[in-house]
C-alpha cells in the first residue's frame, strides 16, 4: 500500500513538474563542479554551494545503492572518486571509476565525452578543498554552463548502459505494479543510506531466496517510491518534524491548496504568520472547531511518518490514507476535545508540535518522550484515545516547573474528555470555569488559585508564591496541605486593603466549600483526579483575570 501510493504520486509529479527526474536518473545535492578543456585537462574546480551553505540539487545519471568499495557513479559522485580519497582506497576508486566510463563512453562521438576520457587517462588531480563525500559533476570550458551528463550523446550513451544492467535481473511479478519486469536487488536509500526496504540479515530472507527476492519490487517501481519519498522528504511544503520523526504528506491528485492547508495547519504560527488570506481565513474557521468548507474534502489524501533508525533502515510509525474531508473532521474534533478558555497573548494554534513540547525538559525537541510523536498523530487522525504517556508527561512537566499553560490544560482536557465519551459518560470538563461542577478534585484546583491571587493581592510579586511551594504536595498529599494553605489564606486576607475585595473572596470560598464533602480533603489524588484538578486550577485562575462573564461561564456548548 505505501509504495503503490508513492509509485502514484511520482506519477503525479512526472506529470505536473517538467524537473522530475525519469527512470534511469535521480536527483542529487551536488557540490561542485570539475571544468575541463578540449584535452581533459582540468581548467577549474567550481563550488556549487552558495553563501548559506545549500548545494545545488541536478538529475544526474541514476545513483544506485553501493554495495561495496570501488562501485562509481555516472558523471556524478564524490571526490574520492572523481579526484583523491584515502591512499589505501584511491586506486580502487579511480581504477574502477575510469573502466566505467570507457565502458560507457568509448564509442561516443562528442567532444565532451573524448574530454572526459582524456581527464581519466590521467593521474587524480587531488581534492581541490572538497571533501570526500561532496558530490561532483562535469563540464566543458566552453560549453557554456551545460554539464556533460546533459549533452545528448552522452545521456543517449548512459541510457542504453542502464537498460543493459537489467539484462541479469531476475523477472517476476512486481508486488507494486502487477507486472512481469526485472526486479530490484538492492533497494536506494532515503535519508543518506537508510533504506524502506531491505534484507541486511538472514532472518529476514525466506526460501533460499537473496536480498529483493524476497518482496519482489521492480527496477521502475523502486525507481518511482524512491524518487517520490525523497522529493517529499526534501521539499518544507511536503514534510514536518516532529522530535525525531519525519511526517511527509501529499494529495493523489493535483491539490495544492488542500496542500498548503494542511503544511500550515501542521505548524506551530500557521495562524499567526499564515502563508495566505485564504489559508488563513480556513484556519481560523478549524480552529474554531468547524471543518472549512471551501476545502476539496473528496480528494485521497496520504500522510507517512517516518524515523530514520539506527541500523541503517528506515522504520515506518504509520501510513494514513483518507479523503481530506474526513482529515479535516478529525482535526476539527481534536480542536474541539481540546479547546480550553485562552488568555489574552495565549496563541491560536494548538499543532501537535506545541503539544509535544509541553512535554520535553527545556521545550527542546530531541528531549521529547520516544514514540510519542506517531502515538499522538494517531490519536488525532483515527479519532482513538489520546496516548497515556501523553497525559503522564503532562502532568510531570506541571508538576516540575508549577505551571498549567493553555496548552497544558488543552491536553488534559481532551485526554480526559475522550477517556468519558470512550466510556459513554455524559459529563464532560467544560471549556471555561464550570461554577457547578462538584467534582471535587476540581474543587481543590479552584481553591488553589484562590488561594493564589489572594495572596498576590495581600503581598503583591513575590519570588515564590502558594503555587510553586506547594502544587506539587497538593497534588500528593491534598489532605495535610490544604489545612496548611487555608491557614496561610486567612493571614493574606488581612492585608488585603480593600474591604469588598476580602468580601469576594470570602463569598467564592463558602461557594467552593459548599460542595466539597463533609468528609473533607482526600488524602491522595489519582492520575485522572490530577488532571482534574489542574483543570480547575486553570479555569478558576482564567476566570480571575478575564474581562468579561460570558467568557467565566464559556462552556463546551458555546464554543462548538
């Protein structure tokens, strides 16, 4: 399924761009040039690397899978083979560098490829300042910037050598296509060398069959899913990261807008940058919780996450192939399970980005929790529980650095919403302070933001308040350090200078305690009773600073 999609989308993209590569070339970041004369003598080494350091991307002639030292490219690869490697690999590389291209070359009739072979018949001219792995290609002095893989002769030459490096493939049925064609032996890598498919060690092999023949893929169709991942893998428009994961995307037809929406709803200032009024006005219409409507929502759309792993293979966390519509239903329920009253300078966007840095030390990517990037995608895109490891991540970095951001609140929230309608419960945490509600882990976090902003409007800033002293032990113990922080609320009351505002508070309190049971504080608070009370902290706590009562009482209702 994932490589017949991307067999599709290269399709797609030979159809659409003029500059996609075809079968029997590749596109490559190329480095530098090597400028020779009429001769072959080189005139200049040129850089292809401008000032930001971002090497030019050329289709060359396809670059296969090394298996082995000594295995050159055509007219394009590295400088240990085009000019000097190591002393103990030079020979090697030259040697088996200049057969290839006599091989391919000898019966040419241009001028450039007699250049070529006059350059080869001498000694390497050295590194030049490159380094061994930059890729380099070939060009005449006075050819006027074209490269000899260009020239016709030259392509015409290569393209024959490449269809006769198929005569010795074996031929079956290609899993992708359906077809009887030569097979692929080795598959190209994606990320540098790591690879989607391979067969690295004999466990992974069955029948006394060899490498390819295991899960037969034709030489065309590993061309088109190579080509196609790496154009997505390359392109910003097509791909996001998420910590250590890559999540590439595309529609099965043409859909650029569809496209854009979905590259800029996936980033974090997507609504606050924005890339377009139209990407705008349709985000802002999602982040209400409503599906935009001025979408194509028939189009299939695909997303692919992907980590490049250690061992030189390429481990797949998920493949997602939906029509948009449905796509954007899920978002837009995620929003809605999410959405929790925001403050003033709190952003619009709440991307699985920001979510997953809530939950790394110092908000540093590669601090994110392992798998938990995939685990969250899936939750929001199959419309399942979001992941546990999730919510107990939350609620430490909470617990660490004694604050509840929206964005915080956002996924305890939604966590536990999803865990209530999964379980068919009818009552839900609303999006904004819920006056009625009785439960009484939300009670306690609204008592502790009451005893917050008294003791600010007592003391004014201070370095520590009630809340970075004691959330943590409120959330462990409630019973011993409610009675200590009841204590300390009655001292703050009294040096509070206006005499309505000791009234209000007094008022909030008997309200908050009137539900709270006879029984009084519990001596432990469960991990779902933390989020619980985390929430009620942060409602209560927005509800002090908002402007107006409309958004005290915002409920689940109002904002759908």
């Amino acid at each position: 399924m994932i490589l017949q999609a991307l067999s599709g989308y290269y399709e797609r993209l030979a159809r659409e761009k003029a500059d996609t590569p075809r079968y029997g070339f590749s596109t490559a970041q190329v480095s530098g040039c090597i400028e020779l004369d009429n001769q072959g003598h080189v005139r200049e080494v040129i850089s292809l690397v401008d000032e930001k350091k971002k090497k030019t991307p050329l289709i060359v002639p396809n670059q296969h899978k090394r298996t082995k030292l000594g295995d050159p490219y055509f007219l394009c690869d590295k400088a240990d083979y085009f000019l000097a490697g190591e002393e103990a690999e030079r020979a090697i590389n030259w040697e088996s560098t200049r057969a290839l291209h006599q091989d391919i070359l000898a019966d040419v009739d241009d001028d450039g490829a007699r250049a070529l072979l006059a350059f080869f018949e001498g000694e390497p001219p050295g590194g030049q300042g490159f380094g061994k792995a930059d890729l380099l290609v070939f060009r005449m002095e006075s050819d006027g910037g074209a490269y000899l893989h260009e020239r016709p002769a030259i392509r015409n030459a290569w393209e024959r050598h490449f269809s006769r490096q198929t005569e010795g493939n074996a031929v079956a049925q290609c899993l992708v296509t359906g077809e009887e064609e030569p097979l692929a032996r080795v598959h190209k890598g994606i990320e540098g060398n790591a690879t989607i498919v391979s067969f690295k060690q004999p466990a992974f092999r069955s029948y006394g069959k060899e490498e390819g023949g295991n899960a037969p893929v034709s030489l065309r169709a590993e061309f088109q899913y190579t080509t196609a991942l790496k154009a997505l893998a390359s392109d910003p428009r097509h791909y996001f990261r998420l910590g250590g994961d890559k999540v590439v995307f595309w529609a099965e037809r043409s859909a650029g807008l569809e496209e854009d929406f979905f590259g800029d709803m996936m980033h974090v200032s997507a609504v606050d940058e924005g890339s377009s009024e139209e990407i705008r006005k349709n985000l802002l219409t999602l982040y209400s919780g409503k599906k935009p409507t001025e979408l194509d929502s028939d189009v299939q759309f695909c997303l692919l996450g992907y980590a490049k792993l250690s061992d030189g293979r390429i481990g797949i966390r998920f493949f997602y192939r939906e029509r948009f519509g449905h796509i954007l239903e899920s978002y837009a329920r995620h929003i809605r399970d999410c959405e929790v009253v925001r403050g003033k300078n709190d952003p619009i966007a709440l991307t699985p980005r920001r979510i997953l840095l809530e939950t790394a030390v110092e908000y540093k990517s590669e601090n994110i929790p392992p798998l938990l990037e995939s685990a969250l995608l899936r939750s929001i895109f199959w419309d399942t529980a979001y992941p546990y490891t999730l919510y107990m991540a939350i609620l430490r970095r909470a617990r660490a650095d004694a604050r509840v951001n929206r964005t915080r609140a956002a996924v305890i929230k939604g966590y536990l919403n999803r865990q209530d309608r999964l379980n068919q419960k009818e009552e839900m945490l609303t999006v904004g302070l819920n006056p009625q509600e009785t439960n009484l882990a939300y009670l306690l976090g609204r008592l502790l933001a009451v005893f917050q902003k008294a003791q600010y409007d007592a003391l004014g800033q201070v370095n520590a308040d009630v809340v970075d002293k004691y959330l943590n032990a409120a959330l462990a113990a409630p019973g011993t350090v409610f009675t200590t922080l009841a204590a300390l609320f009655e001292k703050h009351l009294k040096k509070i200078e206006h005499p309505g505002a000791v009234v209000n508070y007094q008022k909030l309190m008997q309200e908050i305690h009137g539900k709270i049971p006879s029984s009084g504080y519990p001596r432990t608070l469960s991990a779902e009773e933390q989020g619980r009370f985390l929430i009620g902290y942060y409602h209560q706590r927005q509800a002090f600073y908002s402007n107006t009562k409309d958004e005290n009482t915002n409920t689940e209702q109002e904002a759908s």
